[in-house]
C-alpha cells in the first residue's frame, strides 16, 4: 500500500505570481493542500479559481506580514515570539486579527476552510494557539477544520542545517499543538516535512524533496512555497519559481513511485 502524503502549498493570495503557480499545480495533482493568506492582495481575485481544483483549501494565519499597507504594522516573528512565551500578547488583539481572517476566508469561499495553519507557524504559539481553538470550536463546534502540526518527519540523510530548523520550529509548539488538538477531538498531519531555509536553487531543492519524499511515512505533510513567475527578482522569488520547476517536472513522479508516495488529501481517519 502506498503511503499517503499531503503537499501543501503556502501563501496563496499573496501576489499573482503565487496563486498562478498553485493553481497550476493543484490542476496536475502535484498539490492536495494549498494555505490561503485571506486578507493577501490578489486573494480574493483568484479564490474562485482554487475553489474549482481538487485540494483542501486552509487558512494560512498570519501575524507577521504585513498585507495591508494602511493597516497597523504587523510584529516581526522574533518579537513576536518571545511576546506569545512571556504571554504578552493581547487577547483582544489576537481575537480580532483571528477573526477578520477568517472572515475574508468565508465571503470568498462560503464555508469553511478545510484546515488552518499558520504562517511563520504562529498558529502553534502560546496565546495565539489558545484563541485559535476557541474560534474553532465557537464557529464551528464539531465540524472544525484539521490543524496542521509541525512535529519534523524523519530526519534521516537531511543535512545539518535543515534538520537544525525543523526541529526549532516543532519546539515552538507542535507538542502543545498535537495535544490540545486531539483532547480537542481534532484532526492533524503525522508529522511535518520540508523545512529549509528557501536557498540553492532548483538543483538542491529537488535533492531535498527526494530526501524528503524518502523519510515520508502515511499522513506526513510535506510543505512548500512555490511560485509560476519570473526566475529574476529577490533571491526568494527565485527560490519559489525554483520550487515551482521541480514540483511541475515529470521526474516528480518518478520519484514519488520510487518511494511508494502518493499525493493525497488528508486521509479522513488522520488523527
């Protein structure tokens, strides 16, 4: 039996050249998951498009970009963090910027997202992760979306610096996050994959993703940043057209066969 994975792709919404990539990709069936920046620029625009293709669409939370250039600045991830640890962080504050998102998530699609996440990961931080649980189960009582968990897949043949900031980010709060998601009577990926630090190019992502596809065991979640426009610009608009050539390549399903993968949605049973 095969094992089945999520591929999921984050912030769509966040420029044109973002969605056009997932939109791309979620059509050949190289993405079953995509994260949704809700108050983005071009989200709105190009939510109907995504709703057509097969994928769970999520929330892609987020309280660090700053999307909206007449809105108040959002904190940097570095503050941020240390605010969520110390519990500093504004109960009113987190309510309402939680609650305008999944606003704006429900005008464009009319329901629900499939699942919420958290860009940067601040969905698992103390406080935020508290408040987050507290919408879910207001709005949506036993139909709530599954939560994404950040606990490193295996780590076997990643190299150093990798598998370094896998296992920061699962220490920010996938134990605490698993936990009260399932005492919670939600459901959440096995464990999370494809963390790096957005560098190398084409040639060393595709040598990443094969590691990747190679530790993935039934129900792990592989995350990726891909983008469908110029290969010029910053070093991270590169790196995400870099993500995109890879994934779009016939080689994908080379490997994937080769590893006894298949790109799924989150198996209905996946606690």
């Amino acid at each position: 039996m095969s094992k089945r994975i999520v591929v999921c792709g984050d912030d769509f919404g966040m420029n044109a050249d973002i969605d056009e990539g997932m939109i791309t990709l979620a059509g050949m069936g190289r993405l079953s998951a995509v994260s949704c920046l809700a108050l983005g620029p071009t989200f709105a625009a190009n939510a109907p498009r995504l709703a057509a293709r097969d994928v769970d669409i999520g929330l892609h939370v987020n309280f660090t970009e700053a999307l909206d250039p007449d809105a108040a600045p959002m904190p940097p991830l570095g503050p941020l963090i240390l605010k969520a640890y110390a519990g500093l962080l504004d109960a009113a504050w987190i309510d309402a910027h939680l609650a305008r998102q999944f606003d704006a998530f429900e005008a464009a699609f009319g329901r629900a997202p499939d699942y919420v996440d958290g860009h940067q990961h601040v969905h698992q931080l103390p406080g935020i992760r508290k408040r987050l649980l507290a919408l879910l189960k207001a709005r949506y009582g036993a139909h709530a979306p599954w939560l994404r968990q950040t606990t490193p897949g295996m780590l076997c043949g990643v190299p150093l610096k990798e598998a370094f900031k896998a296992r920061v980010i699962g220490a920010l709060g996938a134990a605490a996050l698993a936990r009260e998601a399932r005492s919670n009577g939600l459901r959440t990926n096995r464990r999370l994959l494809g963390v790096y630090a957005f560098d190398g190019g084409e040639r060393r992502y595709a040598s990443l993703l094969q590691n990747w596809l190679f530790n993935a065991r039934d129900g792990d979640l592989v995350m990726c940043h891909p983008a469908q426009g110029s290969a010029q610009g910053s070093a991270m608009a590169r790196q995400r057209r870099a993500e995109f050539d890879v994934l779009a390549s016939p080689k994908l399903g080379d490997w994937l066969g080769a590893n006894g993968v298949r790109i799924s949605r989150l198996p209905a049973a996946q606690r």
